[in-house]
C-alpha cells in the first residue's frame, strides 16, 4: 500500500486564496481545487510567525551558547588524555577481566561512534582494534568474561608486565647489538624477566616486533661511519 506525501502550503498563499474567494487563484502551484475549496470554507486561521530580527537573535544566542559547551568539552578532552599520556595507561597492557566493564567501555565507543570515527575513538581509549573487535564477538556469544585465574596461577606464564619489559627491551636500540638468546640470558642476570629464549623468539613473531639494526657504509672521505636501520 502507497502513501501520497503531504503537501505544504504557505500561509499567505492560503490567505490570498481565501480573501479572493477563487480557488484556481494560483494555477501555476497545481492546488487541487478541493483544498483550495476546503480553505474557502474554513476561512483565515490563526498562525503563529516569528519576526525575522528575533529569529536571528535567538540563533546567536543558541550558537554562543554551543560554542561554550564546545569550549567546556574540548578543555575537559584535553584535561583526560594529558591525564592518560602521564599516567602511561594503557588498555594493551592492562586486563579486564569483568564483563561489565567491557560492556561498558563497548557501549561507550559505540555512543562515540555517533559522531567520531571508530579508529579516533580507539586511540583515545589506547585500545587496540583487534581487542575491540574480539570483545564484540565475545559479547555476542556471551563470553565477555575472562577465565578466574591469574597470570600466575601456572608457573610458566609470563604477566603483563614482563611481557611488556621484553617487547622494551627487543625494540631497545641499547640491546640491538646482542642476539635473542644473549638478551635474554643478560634479562635473567639483571632480574627483569625470567624467561626461555624461545618463549622471547615466540613473543617477537606474535607480536610482530623490529629490531633496530646497524649497518657499515664507506664514508666519502674518511674511515667508515655507522647508519642506523630499523628491520
């Protein structure tokens, strides 16, 4: 079943219809003569206008005020993410093991959405976009939550944080001289993590982390002179 669309007419058109008493007084606009009878008969109603100077002023008024809360909102943003930068938090590096805090940072990017895109509003967040969307298909089959246990409930797992010091020390140009297996020997000896050096090569391959690497190029005029690169 169709619907034929409303048509609108200004009021000075149904005025002047009504005061001339001829409804094909406007034949150019293509109004059926039945409404324009219809007008006739139910004479001049009242309309309610706004006088144009008041219109503009209430439009400034309403924009100045806008302009405010735009100020207050990108001050506060600013304030939250010069927070975030010192605090040095991190959703990559930080669990969140309730269902209702994921729910609620998901509905909090999905509001932002609205008006800002999806990438920005993971940046802000600092949450990855492979997280983010690994919690939307976890809350679809209702498996938000993380398992009890924590990281060092097996003896052999490494915590977040040991993780993240061997992900510093790969990409560190401070180590970049030694291999795999001395970096981690030399990470055992200075206490920062116990770990395998294959569990080191496993992490590098998952996580995709570079070295940075030096490489000899003949100098111009003199000797040979070290050119970092980064593989």
């Amino acid at each position: 079943m169709t619907h034929r669309s409303r048509r609108a007419y200004d009021h000075r058109i149904r005025e002047q219809v009504v005061r001339s008493g001829n409804p094909d007084l406007f034949p150019e606009l293509d109004i059926p003569r039945r409404t324009a009878l219809s007008w006739i008969r139910r004479g001049v109603g009242d309309v309610v206008t706004v006088d144009q100077e008041d219109w503009q002023q209430a439009m400034c008024v309403r924009v100045a005020s806008l302009e405010r809360r735009v100020a207050m909102l990108t001050a506060v943003l600013r304030l939250v993410l010069a927070l975030l930068r010192v605090s040095g938090f991190d959703l990559e590096r930080a669990r969140v093991p309730c269902a209702a805090d994921k729910r609620r940072l998901l509905s909090a990017v999905e509001r932002a959405r609205r008006t800002m895109p999806l990438s920005a509003a993971l940046r802000v967040l600092r949450l990855s976009a492979a997280r983010y969307h690994a919690w939307v298909r976890a809350d679809g089959a209702c498996a938000l939550d993380d398992r009890p246990s924590c990281p060092r409930s097996m003896v052999q797992r490494l915590t977040f944080s040991e993780v993240a010091t061997i992900g510093d020390m790969v990409q560190s140009s401070e180590h970049c001289h030694m291999s795999i297996r001395s970096l981690a020997l030399h990470a055992q000896r200075i206490g920062r993590v116990f770990a395998h050096p294959a569990t080191w090569g496993k992490l590098i391959r998952a996580r995709g982390w570079r070295r940075p690497r030096f490489r000899l190029y003949p100098a111009e005029a003199e000797g040979w002179t070290a050119h970092p690169r980064s593989e």
